[in-house]
C-alpha cells in the first residue's frame, strides 16, 4: 500500500512539472523542440537560457532534442547506447531531481527513515525470535513426537541452516525486485511454513517446514543492511544501524522468554511466532516505503514514458540492464569467491565462534541455571531478559561514537576527501566488546556453583550480550564499508558460514553441556573467543594494507 502510493505520488509530481514545464518553454534553433526553463529567472538573458538547455540535455556530444516530447525535465541527460544488432540508440537517462530531490530515500523525514528502519528491525525481531522460541518448549515437543531431545533440537539447528541458505539468494532478488516486494513476499511465505511448523504431524515434516521458514525468514539478514544504506548516510548510519541491530539480536535472545511457560500445549510455540509475522506483515505492507533508489529512478522513468510517450526514457538499471538468472548465478558464486579474503575469514570466524556460543546458551542455560540452582526450566529461560539488558546498553556507546565518527568524516574532507575510513567501524569491538565475550564466559563459568549467588552468572550473561552486540555492528558496518558494491555477496558468505556452523552446534549443544559439565564447556566457549579478541585492533591497526592488497575492497587514501 505504502509503495504504491509512492509509486502516484511520484507520477502526480512529474505530471504537475510537466504541465509546468509546457507554459515555461522557449523556441530552440530548430523550433521544433523547445526545452524546461524551470528554475530560471523571468529577466534570464537568451545565453543563459541557453546555457541552462545545456545543461538540462547533457552535453552536445552525448544529448539530442526531445524531438517526441518538445520539452526536456530536470535530471535528464541524454546518451547513446549499443542495441543488440549494434546499432546506436539514443536514451534519456533519469536521475533524480537535484540533491534534495523528495523521492530520493536519502531525503524522507527523519521520522519516516526511523519508521522504516525499525519495521525492518521488526522483521528480524520476529524470524530471529522463531529460530529460538522452539528451545523452551523442547522436552513437551520431544515427547510429543516421540523423538529424543537431542533429536528437536534439530528443529532449531535446521531452521538456522535454512537462515544461511536462504541469504544467498535475498539479495539479487531484493536488487532486482526491489526491498519492499520481497519483504512482503518472504514474511508471508514465512508466516505459511511457520503454520505449517505448528501442523506438522511428525517430527520429519516439522524439521521439513522449519528449513523453509527459515530459508523464507533470512531476507532481513541480507537485506536489511542495504534498506539501512538506502536512507542513512554514512555518518548517519552510526545511530541508524543500531536500531536494526538491537532488535535482530533480540529475537534469538527473548525467543525463549516468550515461549518459556507454554508447556505441554507446545505448538503454541509457533503459533505465537505466526501472530506476530502476521501482524508485521501488516506494518510492511501499510507503511513500509520503497527505499531501493534504482527502482524509484525505474518508477521515474517509466512515469515519464507515460506522460510524455516517449519510450527512450529510462533509468540506469534500464540501460545496464543484467539478467535476472546471471544476479542469482553471481549471488551464488562471488560469496565463495570472496572467502579468501583475509577481512571475510577473520569477520566470519569471529561471529560464528559468537553464534555458536549464543545458540548453544539455548540448550546450556537448563544446565547453567536450572539445574544448579533448582529453579524451574521456565525462569532459566527467563534469564535471557539479562543478555538483551546487555545489548541494550550497549547503545550508549552510539552517541560518542557518532561525534567520533563525524570528527573524523571532518577532518577527512578538510583534506580534500569524501568518505570516512572504514576501520572507524571497529570502535565498537574495540570498546569493551571484544574482551566483554571470553570476561564474561569465564566469569559464568567459574562462578556457577550453587553456594554463588545466582546473580553472578546472570550479570555475566549481562556483559555477553553487550560484548555480542558490539562485535556484531562493528563486523558489518566494516564489511559494508570495506566492501561497498560488493557487500551484499560478502555478507551472504558470512551469513551462511556463521548460521549453518550455529545450527551444527545447537544439535550437539545438549551433548557438550551434559558430557562435559558447564565448567568445562564455558571455559573452552571463553578460550576459543579470546584467540578473537585482538581481531578488532589488528585490522583498526593494519586495515588499510589489508584492503590494498585486496581485488574486492576499497581504498581511497
């Protein structure tokens, strides 16, 4: 609803300029054609009217008359371009309409991007909270399909498989189709697999449908990150981003304090998770603009074949034009292309060692908590609440980060530069997050004992999931930054990598706890992590040589 009344919005204001454009128009050399004077003054001399036609049409060598139309827009410039049987072609590219131009994303209200970043938030809020929410009821659903424990957990472990799998093909779709459609198409076949989820009559179809909801569920892991690009500058993006990721870190955290006093009745489950896709989906679908810029500048030129008749009008995308099949073949091979990066590998390995720890907490926290201290399966899971304390804190870090940020962008332009450098990213892995993850391990797994209080291992669980969300903003804004149009392909790995080895893990979680006892199971969890900790400062240290040597990044200085 929101895009199409984007989409006539976007019509109505062409044709309105247009209808201007015919009373403010003067006779060319030929007289055939005549060209827009908007924006000039009444006392204009005939040369700078001249000069403006110039600049409206693009220069000589590139522009011709509108001879079709007789009138020329703003943003318009002409080009010549190879058809197929090599003949050349003359075209209108349409941009947008001067730095300010309405429809450009980067240019919504305040309000209207925040709205649309956190329904985007919203979205990751819900098929992150349906990957964990399965974890509190367990025991009832194991018994229930006459299947062990070990055996659902699989539920969640296929689902985070399905995560990764689908984020391979979200983004070419999102890239050709546009962020909305897919948004809407994705969470309503979400929505259908995770009722399918709750129908499933044995244990093999329910594995079954939660691999396509999850596959369906993953379009916020890719695409997210471009519809936060689309509206937020670089230095906006500081505070922009961390509104997504708060909440997308938030599903799999408060998944299984939703679910944690269901009980016997566990398809209810995922029933919860169907209301609630049901009711973004409405969000999406009501208020939920088009933020992909080519599709706008599509919407654009095809407005202005209608208005005008003239079919050489088009958009960028038009004239680079890049069939769909070859974006889904490039989707599926330039990730594994780009997994020899040394930036791709280090990120990569650093939040699957932090996804592993995350998700295998869906199975350790009954050990952690229940068991050693005697309360009841459902307020173990209630502790979860303690680790998204952490993420939320975690945003006051946002603000001297943002000043950081724009004292740096400053002293990049006085320069003669453009953009910000993007190690400036790492700041917050390198505040705390970094040694927050194996700190705060240790200290849950060394004080876990019943003559401790129980709140030690809980404000433990508070300085993880600080440490967690820090890592994480500053591994994809660097990523983005570092990798720009190649971005999308390098979070698609990443995705994959991370989501399939958490799966893997969260099958074995139960297994590794049960053997090895918490203490030892934490410890091991703290090591591996601390081998990670000096990541942030080595590539803040030594990024840029890093991005040299690199085919994909990019480097300005």
């Amino acid at each position: 609803m929101q895009s199409y009344i984007q989409y006539r919005n976007i019509g109505h204001v062409l044709r309105q300029q247009f209808d201007s454009d015919c009373e403010k128009t003067i006779p060319s050399a030929d007289e055939s054609t005549t060209v827009s004077l908007v924006g000039l003054p009444e006392a204009a001399t005939e040369t700078e009217k001249t000069v403006a036609s110039g600049q409206v049409m693009g220069n000589s060598e590139q522009s011709s008359e509108l001879s079709t139309t007789g009138y020329a827009f703003n943003a318009v410039q002409g080009r010549e371009k190879m058809t197929l049987d090599g003949q050349k072609q003359q075209v209108f590219i349409v941009d947008w309409d001067g730095e300010y131009d309405p429809a450009n994303p980067h240019n919504f209200s305040t309000f209207r991007r925040v709205t649309a970043t956190l329904i985007v938030a919203i979205i990751a809020f819900v098929v992150g909270m349906a990957s964990s929410i399965d974890s509190a009821v367990l025991p009832q659903a194991a018994a229930d399909l006459r299947v062990s424990e070990v055996a659902e957990s699989l539920a969640t472990g296929i689902y985070l498989i399905g995560y990764g799998v689908g984020a391979l093909f979200a983004g070419p779709f999102s890239e050709t189709l546009g962020r909305n459609i897919v948004y809407i198409a994705t969470l309503a076949m979400f929505s259908i697999f995770i009722m399918a989820s709750a129908l499933a009559p044995n244990f093999a179809s329910q594995v079954v449908f939660r691999f396509l909801a999850g596959f369906f569920g993953s379009t916020p892991l890719v695409c997210a990150g471009g519809s936060i690009a689309d509206m937020w500058d670089p230095l906006e993006k500081t505070y922009g981003f961390p509104i997504f990721a708060v909440a997308g870190f938030g599903g799999p955290v408060l998944g299984p304090v939703v679910s944690s006093y269901i009980g016997a009745p566990w398809r209810w489950a995922e029933w919860i998770s169907l209301i609630t896709s049901g009711v973004v989906l409405t969000l999406v679908v009501l208020f939920q603009p088009e933020t992909y810029a080519p599709l706008i500048l599509k919407w654009k030129a095809r407005h202005l074949r209608q208005i005008t008749g003239d079919a050489r009008f088009k958009a960028e995308s038009e004239v680079k034009h890049t069939a769909f099949w070859t974006r889904i073949k490039i989707a599926l091979s330039r990730p594994f292309a780009m997994a020899l990066e040394p930036i791709i590998i280090l990120m990569a390995l650093y939040l699957t060692v932090l996804y592993i720890v995350l998700f295998t907490f869906l199975d350790g926290y009954t050990f952690i908590f229940a068991d050693v201290y005697g309360i009841s399966h459902g307020l173990a899971d209630v502790i979860f609440v303690a680790m998204f304390v952490g993420m939320v804190l975690a945003s006051a870090l946002v603000l001297p980060l943002y000043r950081l940020t724009k004292r740096d962008l400053e002293k990049v332009l006085a320069t003669g530069g453009s953009h910000i450098e993007p190690e400036i990213r790492l700041w917050f892995a390198m505040l705390g997050g970094s040694i927050s993850i194996p700190i705060s391990l240790f200290w849950m797994g060394w004080t876990d004992f019943a003559s401790i209080s129980i709140w030690s291992p809980i404000i433990a669980s508070t300085m993880f999931g600080y440490g967690v969300i820090c890592v994480f903003l500053s591994a994809y804004m660097y990523i983005i930054d570092s990798y720009e149009v190649y971005a999308a392909s390098a979070l698609a790995f990443v995705t994959l990598l991370r989501y399939a080895s958490a799966g893997g893990m969260t099958v074995v979680g139960i297994p590794f706890y049960k053997n090895l006892g918490t203490h030892k199971t934490l410890t091991i969890l703290a090591c591996i992590s601390s081998v990670l900790v000096p990541s942030p400062y080595v590539l803040y240290k030594w990024g840029y040589r890093i991005r040299q040597h690199s085919k994909h990044a990019v480097t300005r200085k």
